[in-house]
C-alpha cells in the first residue's frame, strides 16, 4: 500500500465466519487513505493491509521488528512477548494480529518496534547502562549502538512518521498534542482475553519530523466510570502529553 491507497469501511468486516467490528461500527469510517486510516485507527483498514502482506510475510515482519523474543535489554528477568503458532496459516489470526490482537508482547519490545517505525527502520537493543567510567575518568564500558538490523526503509520510515503525526495533528491522538511541538502517535486499545477487561495505551514521539524522544504509557483495566471513553486516545494520550 501507499499513501494513495482507499480503504472501505463500513463498521465490519467478517473473516472465516468471524465478525470483527471497527470501533466506530456501521456505518464506519467509510472511504478513507492510509493517512485517514491511522488516524482513525480503522480495523477493518489495518486487516486489509494484513490481508495483503500475507501470512508468511507479516510473520516475517513480526520476527524481523524483534516482536516475538527478548529485546536483549541489559538487566534481569526481561519476559518475551507470545506469538501463536496459527499466524502462520490462519487468515483469521491475521485479520486480528493486524490490528494488535490475539498476540502479547512487552511495553519494551513495543516501544522498540515502534522506534524502528519512525527512526528511519533500525531497530536497536535497548539499554540502561551507556557507559561506565573508572576513578581515573578511563571509559570501562561502552554500549554498542549499532542496530541489530534495519526492518523498514529510509523511505517508509518517513511516510509512518507523516501518518503518525497525522494521528496527533488530526485523528485519535488528539489529546497528545504538544503546544509548540510536532507530535506523532499511535493509540491502542486491546482486549485482556475473555474478561472483558482492557488495556489502553498511547505511544507518541518528537519532534515528528526528526525523532528524538519516544514515550510508551500503558494502562492495565482502566475504570469504565471515569467518565471518559475506554480508550488509549481519551485516557491516555494526555498523560504522554504532560510527560
């Protein structure tokens, strides 16, 4: 797809006998880009691309942007996300692990992932420690920056952090932006399995056009009587705002 590309949506689309709703259900968002899309955060849009990419590729993808193992971080007890087996056959599990589904994965990994979006396509390992000196000023250690391979090109990096920003400038992510800044962002509402309990998050960047901070706040089964709508836009996007 490219910033060109139309996307129908009419508040549903069905997969293997499966329903699977928008969050603005019919009559949906109707005609929109790609831009629009992200900024509307449109599931029925994002399972087209998925469909598209097809199994084995977005498998690729999800290998290649270090969703499915340790980032390698430097300290203990780091957890690895869960990948099931079935996305690599099901055209229902790739429905669903298009718009962020049926799959787990840590804040770490995610945030690592979604650097890699807008940094021009490097992913890095994560770290805590950059540099350790001696009491003589003597550089004992020093974290090796290179990245651990580049996921995406220079150019689709580019055309992620427009649509990110277009997000924050004009869709779902509203409430993260930043007066006096360029902001990207992406909001994100996830079903705890069967419980009906959610979690909610925002990631957002800046300065869109040249990233140099990325934030990550997640929400674990927010209230539903906050008098807010359950969602990562209305509840957290302004947290990452005042950060």
């Amino acid at each position: 797809v490219d910033l060109n590309t139309g996307f129908y949506c009419s508040g549903s689309v069905k997969i293997e006998g499966e329903t699977i709703n928008c969050s603005k259900r019919a009559p949906g968002h109707g005609q929109q880009n790609l831009t629009q899309a992200f900024a509307n955060s449109c599931n029925p849009a994002f399972i087209n691309i998925g469909l598209r990419i097809g199994n084995d590729k977005f498998y690729q993808y999800m290998l290649d942007f270090g969703l499915t193992e340790k980032t390698g971080v430097d300290t203990t007890g780091e957890a690895s996300g869960f990948v099931n087996s079935e996305i690599k056959y099901s055209t229902l599990a790739l429905a669903c692990y298009a718009f962020g589904q049926n799959f787990n994965v840590t804040p770490l990994a995610l945030i690592a992932a979604q650097a890699a979006c807008v940094n021009g396509g490097y992913l890095h390992t994560p770290y805590l420690v950059e540099q350790i000196v001696d009491s003589d000023g003597n550089i004992t250690y020093q974290h090796d920056n290179t990245p651990v391979r580049q996921v995406v090109s220079e150019e689709t990096s580019a055309h992620v952090r427009e649509c990110l920003e277009y997000v924050v400038s004009d869709g779902t992510g509203r409430n993260g932006q930043v007066k006096g800044y360029r902001v990207g962002g992406k909001t994100g509402t996830a079903d705890k399995g069967q419980t009906g309990d959610l979690v909610v998050s925002f990631v957002s960047f800046a300065p869109a056009d040249d990233p140099q901070v990325i934030i990550l706040v997640t929400m674990d089964t927010p209230s539903r009587s906050a008098g807010t709508s359950v969602s990562g836009g209305s509840m957290v996007a302004p947290v990452n705002s005042k950060i």
